[in-house]
C-alpha cells in the first residue's frame, strides 16, 4: 500500500524533504529497470547555496545581515549537537560552508567517531568513500617552471625533471575544498535546493523508523548487518575516467578561493565594527581585541601593501593602544582612532581580494552546477 504521507517527486515534506529526478551518478546496476527519484534532505545550508565559500545572508524586513563569520560558527555548533561529535572530531575549514568531520581521527577498530549519532548517518559526509575522505599525497615541486604543475598527483611523472620534488599530504583546506567540489559534482549535495541526498533512502532504509536507527547504532556498535556493510557511495561520487579531477581543480583554484575567503572574512569584521557608537570603552575594547584576534589567525597573512601585511598592521595598532587606555580613556578616541584605523585596514584587504571573488562568482555563472 503507498504511502499516503509521503511527498511526491520534487514536492517537499513538512521537514524539507523532497525527491529529485534519479541520481545522475548512479551506478550502472541500479540503472537497470526502476530507478526512483533521490530524497535530499536540506540541512544547514540555504536554497542557492554552493558549498564553497560562505557568504553573508543579506538583510531582509524580518532580519538583519548574517555575516558569513557567524554563519560558520552556528553551524559547527549545529552540527556538533546533532552528530554528537566531540570539537576535535570536526575539521576546521572555514573555507566550505559545511562542517567537515575528520575521517583521520576515527579511531582503530571502530566504524566511525565515538558517540556518533544514529540519526545522522543519512548524510552523506558520514559515507565518504577513502579516497574522498582522507588526504592525498601530493608532489610539490621547487621550481618557477609554469608548465610544471603544482601540488600534483602522485604519479612517476608528476612534477617533471627538474627542480626539487617533495612529497607532502593535501592540507585541510585542499582536502576540504576536494570535498566540496565533488560531492556537487556528483549531485551528493544540490546547491539549487541547499539539499543532501539521503544515503540511507537511497539504499533502501529509512532514517525517519526507530528501527532503522536501532540497526544503525547496533552496526556503528560493531554489530554486522548486511544492509548498511554494503552501502559504498564509491560508485555514485567517482569518476572512473578521471578519479583524480578534483585534486587538479583544487591546484588551479587554491589561490584565488584563499584571496576570496580573506576578503569576505575581511568584510565581516569590518562590520563588526560598524556598531559601537554609545558603547563603552570596556565594550570598545573587548569588541576590538575580539576583531583584532581572529583577524590575526585567519587572515593575517593578507598583503595591504609592499611589505606590510593585515598582521603586521594590525600589530602596530595593538602596540598604539596604552596611549588611548592609559588614565580615563574616552570612549569616542578609541573609536576615532584604533577602531577606524582597524576598520580601515580590513576594507584595504577586502578591495584588494574582490576580484578573486569576482572572478569565482563567473565562473560559477558559467557552470550552474559549481560548488
């Protein structure tokens, strides 16, 4: 008997749900015959969401502008609390608009993270095939030769003949960006809707029954079971002709989504500091050393200008602070001077690294499926 509550294709559910057109992806098995529409599940992300890169959500009637910095807070907290992971087990990628879980710290003898939660493993970063889940190795090579790529696969050939060839692992922000693009290659998470394919659903189980979560606690447990030890997302993500794309793609766009990330980060906490008019000088000050803070880890490395970086500048404000705290610090000097000068070094970053979201931004104009 059908299931009179159960949405139609493409029409969504009371929690978002909603079926999409066969998975393009599929194996060729599954091909054969009947091949029902996907269920993607919305989690975290928004309607029109890539998974690279996250932006402000701009200011409506209902509420103001989101920056992407607190986006990506939200969301780790949101994602810790369902997953029931521990911080650690959480790769820290500001670089994707998703949490990302560390397949590397999965410990020996156990399927996945400790205390991980049942109800979760519909989504598909809890099914990332190996070769998606953990870092490469890549070949770099010491050399200004433009014709030798860099990072490249590790192959006999890569990097050439000449120069100094070293071989390292993919960092977290290349394995984090790999992710992303192909997990939207394959249609695994779908930008239009901000959905993810249900990977349970899609192996015949429902997520949604207190039966199927007991079976998947029990199988995380140790417990065998035939259905969940066959699941492999292997033959849904790769691509047999060319299984390394991504890592070639990461090469190509690397500097341009770091210089992105650094002016969207920039612009952030810019607007941070656009809301102390009235506020006291203990609030000034923790506000400033907040900004100053995180600006410093995350996007210190930005260049203002020949030899001096965001780093470096803001340093020299920070070293300028005792003049405007020293005795009873006045509330509108602080604003007028290191706040402004800070606001104004961020803004310098943030004009200088547009273009690389400019050119981002057409790129994925030109190809609607990007991440």
């Amino acid at each position: 008997m059908p299931d009179l509550n159960a949405p139609e294709p493409n029409e969504p559910d009371v929690n978002g749900a909603h079926r999409n057109e066969p998975h393009r992806n599929a194996p060729d098995a599954r091909r054969q015959g009947s091949n029902p529409p996907v269920l993607h599940r919305p989690y975290l992300l928004d309607a029109g969401e890539g998974l690279l890169l996250t932006r402000p959500t701009p200011a409506d009637q209902d509420a103001p502008t989101l920056p992407g910095l607190v986006k990506t807070a939200e969301r780790r907290e949101q994602f810790l609390t369902d997953t029931h992971l521990a911080p650690g087990d959480v790769m820290a990628a500001t670089i994707v608009a998703t949490p990302l879980p560390d397949y590397s710290r999965i410990r020996q003898g156990r399927r996945r993270w400790e205390g991980l939660s049942p109800a979760m493993m519909w989504h598909p970063l809890m099914w990332l095939p190996e070769r998606l889940a953990l870092p490469y190795a890549l070949i770099d090579s010491d050399i200004d030769d433009p014709s030798i790529d860099s990072p490249g696969i590790d192959d006999p050939g890569a990097g050439g003949s000449a120069g100094v060839e070293r071989e390292r692992l993919e960092s977290p922000t290349e394995l984090a960006i790999r992710v992303a693009l192909e997990l939207t290659s394959s249609g695994m998470y779908d930008p239009v809707t901000g959905g993810w394919v249900d990977v349970l659903d899609l192996f015949g189980l429902d997520i949604t029954t207190p039966a199927v979560q007991e079976r998947v606690r029990a199988w995380l447990d140790g417990a065998p079971d035939e259905d969940l030890d066959r699941i492999d997302l292997s033959g849904y993500i790769d691509n047999p002709d060319e299984p390394d794309w991504a890592v070639h793609v990461v090469a190509e766009l690397f500097d341009d989504l770091i210089a992105a990330t650094w002016h969207l980060v920039a612009l952030d906490l810019a607007g941070a500091l656009t809301t102390l008019d009235g506020a006291t000088t203990e609030a000034i000050l923790a506000r400033l050393s907040t900004v100053t803070t995180i600006a410093t880890s995350t996007i210190g490395d930005a260049v203002m200008g020949l030899d001096l970086s965001l780093g470096q500048r803001l340093s020299q404000i920070t070293a300028a602070l005792p003049a405007f705290t020293t005795g009873t610090a006045d509330p509108q000097a602080l604003l007028d001077g290191p706040v402004t000068d800070t606001a104004t070094a961020l803004r310098v970053v943030a004009r200088a690294y547009r273009p690389a979201l400019e050119l981002l931004d057409s790129m994925r104009e030109e190809e609607p499926g990007a991440a």
